[in-house]
C-alpha cells in the first residue's frame, strides 16, 4: 500500500513537472503566438461543410463581416477556397459552398475585398474550380475586374487551373481575355502554360484556348 | 537477398514452442498498433479540421500528447510492476477506449469551445492510456518468453508493429478519408449494393474519415480487451522470473535519484541533448508532415499511403540490411545516420524553381510529390542506420548494473523539447504551410522566405546541429572503459 502511494505521489509529480513545461513553452512563445489569429467558428463550419453551423455561427452579430485570418482572408474567401484533385468531389464541394455565399453575404461579408497578395474571393473560386461558387458570387456583382498583386485576374487563374465553364462564364460576364498580368503574360498564355504542364488535362486546356481564341 | 529473408524468418520457427499468451500478448499490441498509427496520422487535422484548433494549437496539442506519454511512462512500469499486468492492460485500454470514442463522438455533439475543451480532456487521458501500453506489452513479452525465445519473440514484436503502421495507414487512414477509387471501379462489375461502392470509392471523406479513424481506433480496443480476458498472468515462461519480478517494483523517481549524479549519465544526457535536432525530425511525421502534405499537394492527398513507406522501407532494411550495416562501430554508424536523417531535409529546403528545372518534372505537383518521395526514401534509410544503434549506443554507455534506468531516462531530452517543437511547428506551419498557400505558389505570389521550403531550412539548420555537435565531442563521448562497454552490451541486448 506504501509503495501504491509513492507511485501515485511520483505520478503526480510528473504530471506537474510536465504541464510546468508546458506552461513555460506557453510562456516563452505568447509574443509569436499572438500574432496568430484564432480560427473562428465560422472557418471550421465552412471547411466541415455544416450549414447549420455556418448559419448558427453568423447570427452572432457582426463576426461575419469582422473575420479575418492573418493572411488577410475573409469568410468569404474561406467558403471560395477548395484544393482537391477529384473531380466527384470537388462537384460535392461546389454543391455545398455555393449554399454558402448567400449566407455569408447576408451577413454584410465584404464582396469584393482583397487578400494581402491581392486576392478576392472571386478570384480564390475561381482558382478553386468551383463554378457554382463563381456564379454565386458573379450574380451578386463580384468584380472580374480586379488583379493580385502579380497581375492576375480571376479569368487568369481560372484559365491556368484548366476550368473550364468558370472561362467561359467570366468571358460571358465581360472578362477581358487580353489584360496581361505584370510580366505581361495573357490568360492564353497561362492556359498553353498549363497545357504543357499537365497533359491529363489537355482536353480542359485546348477548350480554354479555343474559347479565349474566340474573343 | 532470398537468403537474408530465409534467414530472418528461419528463426521465427522457434517459435512454436511459445505460449498462446505470447501471441495475445502479439495480437493486443497489433490491435493497439493499428488503431495508434492510424489515429497519430490524423491528430493534427483531426484538431483543425473537427474541433477548429488553429495550427498553432493543434501543434501545441500534438506535442503535449506527446508529452505526456513520455512523462506516465517513467510511472507506468512502476504501477505494472505493483499490480500485474492484466490490470494494467485493462487501465491502459480502457482509458484509450474511453478517449477514443469520446474524440470520434464529440466533434458529432459539441461545438466551439466546448468542443476543444474536450478534445484537449480526451488527449490528456489518451496520453495516459497509450502511456500504458508499451511498458506493459514489453514486460508482458519478456514474461511470456524463454531465454531462447526472448530475442526472436522481440523480433516478432518489432515486425508486427511495423506491419500493424503499415497497414494502419494505407488501409485504415486513406480507407476511411479518400476510399479506394480504382478497387470500387472493379469491384463494380461484381453488382454489389452501391452504398457499398460508394463508401469504398470515396470512404467517408475528410470530416467524417477522421472522426471514423478515431471510432476504429475504439472498436481496436474492444479487440485488444478481449485477448487480455483470455491471458493468463502467471504463465511465466521462466519460473525463476518470478521471484525477481515481486521484488523489482520500485518508485518511478526513484532511478532519476539513483543516477543524476552519475558521470555517465551526465555524459548521456548530454549526448541525448545533442542529438535532439535531428530526433525532431521523427516527430515531424506526425506533427508537421500531414499537414504539408495536404496543403503543398491537395486536401484528399493519400497520406496514408504516404507514410506507409516508411514502415515498409524498414521492415526491409531490417532483413537485408542490418547484418551488413552491424559491421560498422556504433558511435560511427549514429553520426552517419544523424546525417543521412538530416540530409533528408535539405531536398525540402531547396527553392521549389530548382526542383522544377529536373527533366522529367513538369509542373508542381509532380515538384512535391518527388521531393515528398526523396525525403521519406532518405530519412528511411537514415533511421535504420541510426535508431538500432542509439538504443545500443545507450546500453553500452551505462554502467552494467543501470541498463534499464539510463533507458527509462533517456527519453528526458525529448521530454523537454516536445512542447517546445508543438509550439515552434504551430508558428511554422501558421507561417509557412497555411491552409490556401498552393494556390499563391503555383501563381508566384509567394517568395522563397515565406515558402514551406523556407520552414524545411530552418528544420534542417536544426537537425543538422546534431551530428556536427557529436563530430565535435566524439572523442569526449566516447571516453569509456571497453570491458564495461562489452558487459553493458550484452545486458542491453538481453534486455
């Protein structure tokens, strides 16, 4: 019974050494950890697809139009961004971040804001391969006009992805196929670019020029 | 090569005259390996992506998971020691069974910061159970083998354990998160019901597949529970162990106070600490690489198929290439392994435009995926050459009487810079590796010192400390008594 004690009182003392670590390692790295902001429960509803608490998370007032990540990224720009391979899947999450824009809009996210590198959502949707997403935001009257800070535009990176409706519905919305990005590189460019890049896309890519051809 | 796998396999034959109490002893640990392999793999996202950990406190959380499996193990072998092993197992996998389920479960019911309350409740008590598991599977394996057993019965153990992180993650974690596309479009032709096809072509997505790998992980603990019903305790394998097990229960603490004034350890300690840059490594797999990986590549990336090679590369390393790598002196084979580890860092460093000038690259998928490839290939090779011969180099540094104690406390390094690397991976992962940084590289809008390669440097800066400081003090490390050295050697070994 003796022994049984010390154990448990040695137990405990480790347990106590190591949250002190811990606590030190807080300590020593709050001024680093500061500057990360905390992700909002609006981000993590976006990435988990939830609605329900998309819509729960944007009824308390005004954390929708105030959220901002520490790459300067609004909820808006979180619902526009997907990065995956599959095609099943990259429909599924269309589906489901397109039921998201009206929301976010609603609840006065900016439309038209820019990332630190100069993105807006409209341009990270585009990217994304997300056209549901691009329609969403394009009907609520996104801007196509606007550049990152290298100079491209949302057709530009659409028309590097190889996505193929979002090129032609940002030709339809009066696109321009002949702005060039700082280098002076045109949306046709990128496409042939990204032709070379990834020959398992090459039907997407010779599509792309063929509509950008047309202009 | 045939005759190294006949080899290593010949000597399993031994075998047969084993307890069926040393193949439950075998089946728990394989049923534990799965469910930790799989479940380590996905920590990190499980902590971002279910409960909306930020990356900095997914990494700190992590890292004090990490933390305190090491700080109740130095407890652990004490308690197993006072109340049996079949207690112990039920403690250790009741609370992983507990923690588990909780963790699959709760991202279901709770939200927000009720949510990661509980998530940060259920990795303490994790923590406690996996704690467990490994100090009480070794002594179990050392009861339920003979002295003739006992090497290839541990041998047995090292295998399965690797076949257990194997399969854990090319099955378990892509099974669950992506499915297997290519098995579902064959299997389509056999006209099963398709709910089944779906779940076997898409598994159950990112969401809901970590949440499912945690739920696996306690339906593994079930299994696990019933083989410990079945064992029986005092089927020793060697009687006369009997006797000095009943004496041997000691206080955890007590060894640290045996030993900290000792030379020796002093000079391990040391040795340890310089050797921790490149030990950081390790525990980039499931710290760091995870989330690179899905980032740099794309969210449904296989990364369980990922890290499955590592445990492959070394299962056949194990066989073919240790009998030709044990002809080296240990001291020189862990500075080279050290620097082969480290080494395995500087493809990642690298700026991305020099990967993409090699031939046969072409865009940056490709890119990632080679330099994701080389890192695991080399660091593979740098771990079978290194991690056999720290635990000697370990063994044979103690005095003959204090094997067990210097191994127990070897871990205290680590147990320092765990939270620390929890902490500094959050702030470079937050930096460097952010959710949405494929899109800015592939356009140009990220420069070299705000790139995940610029990360990797600072990693290799430290990893690369380890073997330059060993160079530096190998003659004074190495200092020892050669026939200490030879006794030590051989209890290490036995032990």
């Amino acid at each position: 019974m003796n022994k049984a004690l010390w154990i448990l009182i040695d137990a405990v003392i480790l347990f106590a050494v190591s949250t002190f670590f811990v606590l030190v390692a807080n300590l020593a790295f709050s001024g680093l950890k500061g500057k990360t902001p905390k992700d909002d429960p609006i981000v993590t509803a976006i990435t988990q697809g939830n609605m329900k608490e998309l819509e729960a998370a944007a009824m308390e007032g005004g954390k929708v139009a105030a959220l901002l990540d520490a790459q300067g990224r609004t909820a808006l720009m979180r619902a526009a961004y997907v990065n995956l391979s599959g095609d099943t899947l990259l429909a599924a999450a269309d589906e489901k971040r397109a039921a998201m824009i009206p929301l976010l809009l609603e609840h006065a996210a900016p439309l038209d804001q820019q990332d630190h590198d100069g993105w807006s959502a409209l341009m990270w949707a585009s990217w994304s391969g997300l056209p549901k997403v691009v329609e969403q935001l394009l009907a609520k009257g996104a801007l196509h006009t606007l550049s990152d800070a290298q100079g491209h535009t949302a057709l530009m990176l659409a028309a590097r992805r190889g996505n193929t409706r979002i090129v032609q519905r940002l030709i339809d919305c009066g696109a321009d196929p002949a702005s060039t990005t700082r280098t002076g590189t045109t949306a046709r460019n990128l496409a042939q670019t990204g032709l070379l890049e990834y020959p398992d896309k090459q039907a997407s890519y010779q599509e792309i020029l063929r509509l950008l051809a047309e202009k | 090569m045939f005759n190294a796998v006949t080899r290593y396999f010949s000597e399993f034959r031994i075998l047969k005259s084993a307890s069926k109490d040393f193949w439950l002893t075998n089946a728990i640990q394989f049923f534990d390996g799965l469910a930790y392999f799989s479940m380590i793999t996905v920590l990190a996202l499980y902590l971002t992506t279910n409960c909306g950990f930020n990356d900095m406190d997914s990494g700190v959380w992590v890292g004090i998971y990490t933390l305190y499996i090491t700080a109740f193990m130095f407890a652990v072998g004490s308690i197993c020691d006072v109340i049996g092993i079949k207690k112990s197992f039920y403690i250790g996998i009741g609370l992983l069974a507990v923690a588990r389920l909780g963790m699959g479960l709760s991202p279901e019911w709770l939200r927000g910061a009720n949510l990661q309350l509980t998530a940060k409740g259920f990795i303490i008590i994790m923590a406690l159970g996996t704690a467990f598991m490994s100090p009480v599977t070794m002594t179990s394996l050392r009861r339920f083998t003979s002295a003739t057993t006992r090497a290839t019965g541990f041998n047995v153990y090292y295998l399965l354990m690797n076949v257990g992180a194997i399969l854990a993650n090319a099955l378990v974690v892509d099974g669950f998160r992506n499915g297997f596309p290519a098995i579902a479009k064959r299997l389509g032709a056999l006209h099963l019901p398709q709910g089944a096809l779906d779940f076997i072509g898409n598994g159950f997505g990112e969401v809901k597949g970590n949440l499912a790998i945690f739920d696996f992980g306690f339906v593994m603990a079930i299994g696990a529970l019933i083989c410990v019903i079945l064992l029986r305790e005092t089927n020793y394998a060697e009687p006369s162990e009997r006797l000095e097990e009943a004496h041997d229960a000691k206080r955890p603490l007590s060894i640290f106070m045996e030993v900290w004034k000792e030379k020796a350890f002093q000079k391990l300690l040391l040795f340890l600490a310089l050797t921790i840059g490149v030990r950081l490594v390790f525990t980039h797999q499931f710290l760091v690489m995870p989330k690179y990986y899905t980032r740099v590549l794309y969210s449904d990336f296989e990364l369980g198929l990922a890290n499955s090679i590592n445990p492959c590369i070394i299962v056949i390393g194990l066989i073919v290439l240790i009998p030709v790598i044990n002809r080296f002196t240990t001291v020189r084979l862990i500075i080279i392994g050290m620097a082969v580890s480290a080494a395995s860092l500087v493809i990642m460093a690298v700026p991305l435009h020099w990967i993409l000038t090699i031939p046969f690259i072409h865009n940056v998928t490709q890119a990632y995926l080679f330099i994701i490839l080389s890192q695991i290939l080399v660091f593979a090779f740098g771990e079978l050459i290194f991690m056999p011969r720290f635990t000697e180099y370990i063994a044979s540094v103690s005095p003959p009487d204090k094997v067990s104690s210097y191994m127990a406390l070897s871990a205290l390094p680590t147990f320092i810079s765990k939270p620390i690397n929890g902490f500094v991976s959050g702030i470079l992962i937050s930096r460097y590796c952010y959710d949405g940084i494929r899109p800015k590289i592939e356009t140009g809008n990220i420069s070299y010192n705000q790139s995940p390669e610029f990360m990797w440097m600072i990693y290799l800066i430290l990893a690369v400390m380890s073997p330059i400081a060993v160079i530096a003090l190998k003659n004074f490390l190495t200092q020892q008594k050669p026939e200490a050295v030879a006794a030590t050697i051989e209890e290490g070994s036995a032990s």
